[in-house]
C-alpha cells in the first residue's frame, strides 16, 4: 500500500504497532504551555536557534545564535529578556552553499563546537528553489564570532531523491538537526529529519558520535538502524557512502506524496530537563507539502542510547510556527539543550508561552 492508503490509526496506535515505543510510557511525563509575556529574539528565524553561555568582562553572557536564509547573527545579554543583537557571525574557511547554525556544543576551554544544515549550492533535480540538504560541523575559537567548517558529517544515502514532488522545499536529504552531548561527555547525538524519496526512511531520525572525535567529525557519524549503529563507508572511488537510518519517528504519509498530503514529524530540538531528569523532544508535524504546521508535541526518554525508548508524541499546541524550542530560564546554564520545570517555550524565534514540565504521579 502507499502511505496514503494506509489504515486511518490514531498516532499513538501506529508508533506501538510498528513496536517503536513502549506501551504505556507516553504517560509518564506531561507538558503545558502557560500564557505569558511576549518576547521575540534580536535577529530573524528560520530554524532552531542554539544558545551558550560565557563569562565576558567578569559577566555571565546568554548567547543566542539565531540563523535566516542561510545567515548567521548571535545576540548577547544577561538574560533572555535582555538580549542584544551583538555580531553578524562569518564563516573563515571556504563555505558551500546556505548555513543554518542549529546546535552549538562548548567545550571545557570555551571552544565551540557547531553543526548546521547545509543546503548546497548546486540545484537538485534541475528544479530551482530545491534542493537536499545536509549536515555538517564547524568550530569557533573566539567565543562564536568566526567559525571554520568542519565538513558535512551526515548526508542522505546517495539516490534517494524524489525529483518528481509537490514538496515547496525538498527533493530528498536530511537536515534540521538538534544536537545534545550525553550526561557523561562521551557521545554527541544527533536528532535530524528525513526527506528520502523512500517513505520507509522519512521521519525523525538519530545519529551519534564520540566527543573525542569532535575536531575531526567525517565519517565518525553513525545512524540508528534499528537496534544497530551504522556508520559510513568510502567505496572504491573514494567516496564516502552513508547509510540510511530507521526513523523513531517515520511519516505516516510521505513528504513526497502525489497527493499533496503530508503526516510527518519534522525539526526535533532536544534538551536535558534538570527536573524531570529525562531528555525531552519538542517536534513539528505537518500537513501538507507546503510545510501546514499541524500542531506542536512533546515526547520523553530517559536514555540518549536506546532511541526506542522515546515516547508517544503528545500534542501541547494546535497549530503554531515551526522551530519548537525551549530556553532555559536558569542563569548561567539554562540554554536550549538544559532547562529546568519551567522555560521559554520558543516558535520560530518567538516566545509567548512558559513550557511547565510535570513528573507522573
């Protein structure tokens, strides 16, 4: 059958018939939005927007990097109510094509580790305005200002594109991308969407790396496939070959559908609750091919390791802009990847909720 014509489910029947997560557990956590204050960061957004902070004439500094159109500006202040615009950020190595900074890492001396989607400049499929993106690495030495590129670490298997699609944006790739390091500093996940012509590899999927390998990412990225971590290979030519990875979230309706109808989640952004002392996932979901914002969900898991243990989605918003995120409101920590049991619940650069997180009872 085509994903069109599958049997109508409710979500959270299709995720535990198809056995990617556990019966029950969706139940464990909860999460509402509360109506506050409006706040909007200093720059424009279009896509997930990393925060760090550093200490900067003996003041601990939030930082914000917020990416449009394949630009870069960081922002700074005290507070997330209080930021500034601060720098327009450049890239001082030979960049191809449109970044988008979506995740940032700190190491212990300051150093920034990055990772971006990354939409190159050739045209796909001989269609313009498409194209298939990718992700890759890039490292600041001066507190975010500058960065050198670090190569693409992950990338779509090679002919997956779907040239003939009703999709506004994409013919294929993956990209979208959150990144979280482990509670031990060992391994640096990766949650990203993919945009395969094949509807069995669309969806949400995850990927991992040592930190040790930070400085030196290519081919050090393995993908989830079910059970087992795959990483890529370099064929006889040269050229390095990545595997296709099983979503923990798969569409239910294909982005490439003749139809015109999408069901798919899209855009993760993953942080460390300090409260729950569980990872939570904020997602997208769409509708259609042109990007139709469904609504907004929440999903837990108590492990980075096991990506089967990730919950049903549950939905917290009807509707809404894309990139769902929260920032932390603790000073000197809260970022986007730690929050505590209330943070800044942030669309598309705007925030106009407090995302409260509860424990089962």
């Amino acid at each position: 059958m085509t994903p069109s014509r599958r049997p109508t489910l409710t979500l959270a029947a299709w995720l535990v018939a198809f056995g990617l997560v556990p019966v029950g557990f969706a139940e464990a956590q909860q999460a509402t939005l509360q109506k506050t204050s409006r706040i909007e960061f200093p720059a424009p957004v279009d896509s997930n927007s990393p925060a760090f902070w550093q200490r900067i004439d003996g003041l601990d500094q939030l930082h914000v990097v917020n990416s449009f159109d394949g630009r870069r500006q960081m922002s700074r202040g005290p507070t997330v109510n209080q930021l500034a615009w601060a720098h327009q950020m450049t890239c001082t190595t030979e960049c191809d094509g449109r970044r988008w900074l979506e995740a940032i890492l700190q190491d212990v001396d300051g150093t920034l580790y990055g990772y971006y989607h990354g939409e190159p400049n050739w045209i796909a499929c001989d269609a313009p305005g498409k194209t298939a993106p990718r992700i890759g690495a890039a490292r600041s030495r001066d507190g975010g200002y500058t960065w050198e590129d670090l190569g693409v670490v992950l990338e779509a298997p090679a002919d997956t594109e779907q040239c003939e699609t009703l999709n506004d944006y994409f013919v294929g790739g993956i990209g979208d991308v959150s990144v979280i390091l482990d509670e031990r500093h060992v391994d640096v996940y990766f949650f990203f969407s993919v945009y395969s012509r094949h509807p069995s590899q669309q969806g949400v999927a995850v990927g991992r790396m040592l930190w040790a390998d930070r400085d030196a990412p290519q081919g050090r990225v393995a993908v989830w496939d079910a059970g087992v971590w795959r990483y890529p290979s370099i064929d006889t030519a040269g050229v390095m070959r990545y595997p296709a990875a099983h979503p923990v979230y798969p569409a239910a309706i294909s982005w490439h559908d003749p139809s015109g109808r999408v069901d798919a989640f899209w855009g993760p952004s993953v942080h460390w609750n300090t409260y729950l002392e569980q990872y939570v996932m904020l997602l997208n979901r769409s509708s259609d091919s042109t990007w139709t914002q469904e609504g907004v969900y929440v999903a837990f898991s108590p492990v980075l390791d096991d990506p089967s243990r990730w919950s049903v989605p549950q939905k917290i918003l009807k509707g809404g802009r894309w990139y769902s995120q929260v920032l932390g409101l603790e000073p000197g920590s809260g970022t986007d990847t730690v929050a505590g049991q209330v943070a800044r619940f942030f669309n598309e650069g705007v925030s106009e909720y407090v995302i409260v997180f509860q424990k089962a009872r």
